[in-house]
C-alpha cells in the first residue's frame, strides 16, 4: 500500500540526512514555510492579515544526540523571541522526540521547561504534539510535570487510539487539539479502519466541545468540518470555545474561508531544513500530494 511505503520513508534515516543537505525540494516547499525564522515570520504575516492565527513548528525528527536537542531547543526560544518581537499572531508546535525524549526523559524536561518558561513570559502557548504510541506516555508525563508550574501548555489527542476517550477526559481543561492521527500504529492499540477513526474523531470532538476548556479541530476533511459547524450552532457553542486548525499549503481555499466566516482558524506553519518526515507523513495521508510534487519538478 502506498500509504505503508510512505510511513516506512519517513522512518528512513539515510534519506533523511541527505534530505536536510539538499533544501526543500520534491515539492516539499508548497507545504513547509521555509528553511529559516525570516521566511516563517513573514508566512505568519501574510497569514495574519487575512485572520489567520499560526501555530510553528521547527521541523525535527531521529534526535538521538544531546547537541542536536540542545540546537533543537535554541532554535525554538529564538521564533519566541521572534514572535515576540514582531507582535504578531502565533504559537509554539513541538515534538517532544526532537527535544530529547529518546535520548533521557530528564534532559528532555530540562529542554521543554526552558521553553515553556521563556514563552510564559510573553504569553505564548505551547503545544506538544504527540508522536507515536511509545511516546504517548512519556509525553504526558512531561506535560503532568511542566503543568505543576505553567499553564501556557496543551496537547493532542488522536482519535484512532482506543485510549483517546479516556486521555481526553484526564486532560479535559487543557487547551486540546484533536486529531485522527498520523502514525502508523498496530491493532493492539489503535483502530485500523477509517470510518471506526472518523466515528472516534467525531465523538472526541463533541465531547470536548460540550466539556472541556477550548478545542483546537485539526482536519481537511470538510464532512467533519461541516458536521462541527453544524453541532457548534445547535448547542450554542461560542465560537471563543474552539478553532478550525489545517497545515500549511493544503485547502488554502477552504481555510481563507472557514476564516471569512468568523471562525478562529489556525494554520499549521512546518519550518526548517528537517522537512524530510514531515513531508512522507503527508503523502501517506493523502498519495494525491504526489501532484505536488509532479507539479513543483515541472514547474522548475
Ligand atoms: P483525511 O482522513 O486525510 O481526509 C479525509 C477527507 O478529506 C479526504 O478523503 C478528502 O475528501 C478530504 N481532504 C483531505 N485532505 C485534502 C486536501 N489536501 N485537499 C482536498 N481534500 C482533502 N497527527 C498526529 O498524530 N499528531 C499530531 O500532533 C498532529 N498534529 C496535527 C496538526 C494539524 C493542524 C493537522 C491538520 C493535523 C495534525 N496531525 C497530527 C495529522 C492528523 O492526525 C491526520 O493524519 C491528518 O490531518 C490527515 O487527516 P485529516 O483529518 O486531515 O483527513
């Protein structure tokens, strides 16, 4: 299946090294802001004025060395700063993996605290996005521990872990984005078919929008879309309460207007020469982002 050779590309580390020295090619560019903190500043600005807020993500992936969760690390307080400095609408992605997780969990926390204590100076949010199954634990362990001190911090839950009710309910005051899931996880764990994940997803989302604090809905999927639009109106949910969330370069059309009709509408801002991962992962989702790519090497 095409999806399974995508996830085993993105998994691959040789490919990924040589990714990281080439730049952004393979059409990679139409769904990565760019390279460096310049580039994604200016992407959030135009973003911004259309009232698009942004959360950024440095892209990262396979950290097993101590200096390249530390450089990880520099390089996310140096977009807070920037955020900071340029007044503009935006927040903090990260994976947990690419601040040390899989080197020691200490480290780790000593990485995220500087973080999460840098942006709580100036009121910037961050987000741990959640990785695959034998990282969920870890992870929100890490935000347990970080959330005895700062409140500038949430998380996501992936609607095709069997789990994902339960976490939810365990972290139902925390700012939640809710997703279906990107990785590719075994039966032991997680539902396999797509429409068990949509069912899952559909369920989560109404939960947290009638108990939790405030819901961040992350999709393209426009039946899903339409669906909360439509539950958001029956129960009189204020529109303060959540947020339509898609990545950067995909249905650009559908976010300009999801933002048009006074939804809050966050983009996904992927930035960084560690785009390899990132990129696989989408043409897994969906093998139609291959025209991105077919497009981008004629279009040269
Ligand atoms: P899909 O199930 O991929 O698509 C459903 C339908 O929507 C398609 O059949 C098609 O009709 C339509 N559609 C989808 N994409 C397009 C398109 N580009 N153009 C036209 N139609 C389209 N996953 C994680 O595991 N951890 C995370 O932390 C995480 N964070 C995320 C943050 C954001 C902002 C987003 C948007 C996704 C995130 N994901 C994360 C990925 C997520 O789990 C899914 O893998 C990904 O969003 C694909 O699922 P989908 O809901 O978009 O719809």
């Amino acid at each position: 299946m095409l999806k399974d050779l995508f996830i085993g590309l993105s998994q691959n580390q040789l490919l990924n090294s040589a990714a990281k020295k080439y730049g952004l090619k393979l059409g990679a560019q139409s769904v990565v802001a760019g390279t460096n903190i310049e580039e994604t500043i200016k992407t959030i600005k135009e973003l911004n004025a259309h009232g698009i807020s942004c959360t950024v993500d440095n892209l990262g992936e396979f950290v097993y060395k101590e200096e390249e969760a530390t450089a990880a690390k520099n390089q996310i307080l140096e977009v807070i700063q920037a955020i900071h400095e340029n007044g503009v609408n935006a927040h903090i992605s990260l994976k947990p993996s690419q601040l040390g997780l899989d080197i020691d969990y200490e480290f780790c926390l000593g990485n995220l605290k500087g973080i999460v204590e840098k942006a709580n100076e100036y009121n910037i949010f961050i987000n741990f996005d959640m990785e695959d199954h034998n990282r969920l634990d870890p992870s929100f362990k890490l935000l347990d521990e970080l959330s005895k001190q700062y409140v500038n911090i949430g998380t996501v839950i992936q609607a095709y872990f069997f789990r994902a009710q339960e976490d939810l309910e365990k972290y139902k005051n925390y700012r939640l984005r809710i997703v279906k899931g990107a990785y590719k996880e075994t039966e032991e764990y997680a539902y396999q078919d797509k429409k068990d994940i949509d069912e899952n997803f559909i369920k989560l989302i109404e939960w947290h929008l009638l108990n939790g604090k405030f819901t961040s809905i992350a999709t393209h999927d426009h039946v899903i879309i339409n669906h909360v639009k439509q539950f958001v109106k029956e129960h009189a949910i204020p529109t303060d309460k959540f947020e339509f969330q898609m990545l950067y370069g995909f249905r650009k059309d559908m976010q300009l207007q999801l933002a048009s009709e006074g939804y809050n509408f966050c983009t996904y801002v992927p930035f960084g020469d560690d785009w390899y991962g990132y990129f696989m992962r989408r043409l897994a989702e969906r093998p139609q982002n291959l025209n991105l790519v077919v497009k981008q090497v004629f279009t040269k």
